[in-house]
C-alpha cells in the first residue's frame, strides 16, 4: 500500500492520502497542495495500523 503526504506552501504537513484521487479531493476542495511525497514503507506502517489515511483529514 502506497500512502502520500500533502504538504503546502510552508512545508508544513496538511493531509496524509492513499490514492491519488485523494489528493485530486482535496486540490478540488480548495485545500492548497504545493508538493506530494510518497512516504517511506516505514513512515505508511503507521497510517495501516493508526487507521484510514482519511482519519488524517479533518474534512473528509
């Protein structure tokens, strides 16, 4: 399982997603997207066993 973080302008964190159609959600939600990284196996452990991806993201 492939996860991705968002990140805005500033760097900082604002969504962590699964697909890229999560992303493509919330560009089309207005939310400002600057770059996307795919994360490392080891950094995705943590969204499999914390929950969905969309637990990350309060407007989902």
């Amino acid at each position: 399982m492939t996860f991705y973080t968002c990140f805005d302008t500033e760097g900082s964190v604002i969504a962590r997603c699964q697909t890229e159609k999560d992303i493509q959600v919330l560009r089309r939600m207005g939310r400002p997207i600057a770059a996307v990284k795919e994360m490392k196996n080891e950094e995705a452990v943590v969204c499999s066993l914390t929950g969905s991806p969309s637990d990350y993201n309060d407007e989902y």
